[in-house]
C-alpha cells in the first residue's frame, strides 16, 4: 500500500514515518510506498524497504496537492498545519495553510473521481472547543473554537464530513489532547509551557511556567498520539455516521497535579527548575480550555491513552531520553 | 447610514429592501445609501430617497467584494447564496458561491483595517443541524450538517465568529426557520414543497407532497424573515459572546398541522388542490431535520416570529394575496 503523511518533518509526522517504516505494514497490509510531504524538507525514514518519495512544499500552492495524490495513496494521514500561536499571529498564513492547504488536498481528491476513495486521518484539536463548558465535555458538545487556529481545525473537520458523506474519501478527525511531553526545541504553540516545564527539568534545564497551578489539561503522549493515527487508519469507520470527528482519550491533570508527578518520578531537584513568571495573557487563553473530556465514543472504537500522568512523564523517558534521568 | 444587502434580488433580499427604502431608517438612524448586490440585476425600490447602487455579480470574482464594500457600508445584510438543493446538486458552486463568496466578503471587509467595522448580518439555517436529534434543538447543540449547503453554512458562521473575535466586523448568523410561505415560483431549495402546498391551493392551483403527514419542520413567515435581520441589525451584540449565531423563533408543526390550518383558513376544497406523490428521496431528507427549537437566547435577545401556524397563512394572504383569497 501507499501512504501519504503530510507534515511528515514535524514532530508527530516524525514519530510516524518511523514507526510506518519500521513496522513496514499498516494493519494486514504491506507498505510499498510512502510520500512525505511538509514545508521543511522530510528526511528518509532508516530501514524501510519501499520508495520514498520527500516533497518540500505547501499544500495551499497550486499544484502541490494534486502532485502529493498523484500516485493515489491508499491512506492519507493529513498532520501538516501553522500551530495555535503562528496562526493567531499571522492571521493569512493561518488561512492560507491551514484552511486552503486542506481543502486543496481535499479537491485534488476528488478530482481523481471514483473509485478512488482513500482513507483521510486528520489531526484536530482540543482548539476545536470554547466555553462556556460543561464541568465534563462530552462527544455532542459543540464545538464554538476562541481562536483562528481553532476555526481553521473546525472547517476542516467540516470540509472533512462533507466529502466523506460525498464518498470523496473515508475520514476521521481526530481531537488531539495536548501532546506531552513534547519532545525538541519549543515551536510556536501557545501551549508549549506544558512539555516544557517538564521536559527542560528531566534534562537538567531551568522553564517557565507561565499560568497558574490550577489550569487543568487533557494529555496523551506523543507514542499515544502516533497509536491513535496507526488505529484510525485501519479500523471500520462507519459506526461515526455523519459525526466524523471526535475528541482521542487523554488524562486531566492540573498544572499542579504535573508538577507532583514530576517530583514523584525526578525529585524536587527537578521541581525546583520549575520558575514561576506569571503571563496573564497566556494564562487567561488557558483559564477556558476544556480539562475533562468524556470519551467514551473514542473508546468504544479501540483508541486508548495512558491513564495516569507519571506515565506520560515515563514515556518520554523511555523514547526520547534512552530509558534514564540524565 | 449605508447599507449592503448582498442577494438582494432574492425572496428575502427584495422584502428587506423594499422595507429600507420605505422606512428611509434603520433604527433610529436615516439611510441614505443602499448597495445591492446579487447574481441577478437588483432592481431599484421604489420611492426612496438616498443613494442605490446596484451591482449584478458575484462574490466569490475578484474585485466584486471589494467593490461591494468600498464604500465602507455600516450595515452588510449578507443573504447571497446558492440554495440547498443547488448546493448539492452542484457541489463546486455551492463551494464556490456559498463559501469563497463569504470569505471573500469578510476579506474585504478586512483589508479596510480598524477603525472599519461594520454590523453584518448573515443568514445562516436550520440546515446546520445533522442529526441525531434529541426531542428538542437547545441553543448549545452541535452543528453537524448532512447537506453540502449546512456544511458551508456552517463554516460561514466559524469566518463570522472568528472575524468578529479578531475585531474585523461585529456579526451575527441567524439560522432561520423554514420561510412559510415563500411567495412567487419555486426555487431550487428542496424544502419548496412546505411553502408550495399552501401558496398554490391558496391560489386555486394544485401543489404536490412529496414526503408523508408526519414530517416537522420549523417555520417562520417572510414578514418574520424581515423582522429577524432589522432586529439583528440594531441590538447590541455584546451578549452573544463568542456564540454568534443562534436558531431563530418559528412555528413548530408537521406537514399534517399544515394541512389542518390550510382546512381552516380556507377550507376543504383548498385541501384538496394537496396531490400526495411520495418521494423517498425527498422524504429521507425531511424526515432527519430537527422540527422543534428551544429558542430561549433569540427570545432573550427580543426576536420574535408568529406563534400558531394560522398566523403563517394569513400573513400570506396579507402581504401577497391582497388580503383575500381569491
């Protein structure tokens, strides 16, 4: 089979070309093909048997997206994006990217006709959502986004509905909880501050925590977020009707409730890099995202996060820091 | 004041416009120029004083929404779209008028930059609800469309909030009701048979149903049509936070409750101008819209439509028959 990853040079594309290429199938079928598309050039996945094919270009340029469907791609895995703090600072390029680059691929589709029909995984966010909240957000509640990146996550899961319901393709879209610990350098999500007040820690470095202990979260690891494309890209979808997006499993932890798991698991020398500099403006946007999700319909169709947040701090021990605290 | 309507040629455009003219205000504020736009010539309302420019065009061409704006109007009715059936029946038109018109619309809107921020007042509909449905529609049910013309309704009301979030504009999208009893000949929206199997027995002729007795649906008349965008375009906004659209009030009755009042109002013989002709398609579509609102936030606000079915009927035979049925 044939794979297309858009967004492939980010962080979750990463992890998923390698785990493609490692496990060289997707569910019972062999991978023969895979094309990486991003606006950084995608590096080659080691040890994969089949062609690759890196394309560096953004989807919302004329052409790009009917060349990265060229080779009709038996699954589309739909990552690449502007993140929250880009989009809402260059309200165009949020647009442009996020927006025009989806519906573009979208088109280039459909414009094969039928009987191409390819399996689209999207990534969605927890951005979909804004208050007012219930205390526990359940899968019918609606999704009313505060900002551009929001927006553009929701049209698309709009955009994503409408040619699945036209049998242009087989879509999902997946609401990603907040991805932690985030490995690397910081990128320009607003959210960084959750990865990072636990990553620099575990490697001995100073962060800022810029809201208060009480703003509460919803996580899953970036090895969960990777299971969860592997799995929406091969199981039956038709139990989601016409609701084709839904909110991934998580774990709701406070600001605090991180900080205790990180003393649990690396000690208070750890928790002392912690440096409080409190940013109203950053803690207000995280003083009304929702913290508790009922995801019992994610559940029901096989998708599953760690269930406690020391092992989402272990995890990143594991995969990014070879097993040990430094 | 200067006012756009954009589809000012349709049923709705043309009432609202002949309403301003004879009005000469809007609130209390004078007006002294109308815009009208649409795909159609608009004609000119007679009997009013101010400016009329008229523009036969669409959105979604370059330039057309900038010219539409240039002269900074303080009020944008934005009515201009292609209807349901259309939408599906023509899948990049619908797109093409009903979404890149819109966007292009708020664009323009945009590039002006602050001070620059017009009331805009968008008609949305009930077809931004997919079900399932539960017994009655609140004002914080998902919008999970099942029509191309939902899809594209709905991601108009995401530009709307989000625009007016960042300041560009200061909008509000109205979900109106089915409009009962739609004057003139049938247009392509496939609710037509709600307004067709009054307005033609009401005028001697037979009309044909396509869909059984039980089918609900939500209506309001056109006179109430009218009354929802002059209300939305005076009311402080401030209390619809980020929430920008909401369901307007209308009249909740099955296709059986139409018949009963259409006996009443003008007796059995109109009744049986009604041919049943089931269409299973026609039928399937109907049977899946959601048929009662609670409607409490538009109430709030101080919208308001008729209360009985018969109050629908006599509008018609009011403002279109003259006041007598013939």
């Amino acid at each position: 089979m044939h794979i297309l990853i858009t967004g492939a040079a980010g962080m979750i594309g990463r992890k998923l070309v390698h785990r493609l290429a490692a496990d060289g199938a997707l569910g019972a079928r062999g991978i023969t093909a895979l094309t990486l598309l991003d606006a950084l050039p995608p590096g080659s996945p080691d040890g994969f048997g089949g062609t690759v094919t890196s394309v560096a270009a953004d989807l919302a340029t004329p052409g790009v997206a009917e060349t990265a469907v060229a080779g009709r791609p038996d699954v589309v895995f739909h990552l690449a994006g502007v993140v929250s703090g880009e989009a809402e600072a260059d309200f165009e390029k949020g647009y442009r990217v996020n927006l025009d680059g989806t519906r573009a691929l979208f088109e280039a589709i459909r414009r094969h006709g039928a009987p191409y029909r390819p399996r689209v995984v999207f990534t969605s966010s927890i951005a979909a959502y804004g208050s007012p909240f219930p205390d526990v957000i359940a899968d019918d509640f609606l999704t009313t986004p505060r900002t551009c990146y929001g927006t553009q996550k929701v049209i698309c899961e709009l955009l994503l509905a409408d040619y699945t319901r036209r049998g242009v393709l087989d879509g999902i879209g997946l609401r990603l909880p907040n991805i932690c610990i985030r490995p690397g350098a910081p990128n320009k999500a607003a959210s960084g501050f959750f990865s990072n007040i636990l990553r620099e820690p575990l490697a001995g470095r100073e962060a800022v925590l810029p809201v208060g202990e009480d703003v509460r979260m919803w996580h899953a690891s970036p090895r969960s977020a990777v299971s969860f494309l592997l799995h929406a890209a091969t199981i039956d979808l038709t139990p989601l009707g016409g609701r084709r997006s839904l909110m991934m499993p998580g774990v709701s932890v406070t600001v605090g409730e991180q900080i205790a798991a990180l003393r649990r698991v690396a000690g208070e020398a750890a928790v002392r890099l912690i440096r409080p500099a409190f940013d109203p403006m950053i803690n207000a946007m995280f003083a009304t995202i929702p913290g508790r999700f009922d995801t019992r319909r994610a559940v029901t169709l096989g998708f599953h996060a760690e269930t406690a947040f020391d092992a989402i701090i272990e995890v990143h021990i594991q995969d990014e820091l070879g097993g040990v605290i430094p």
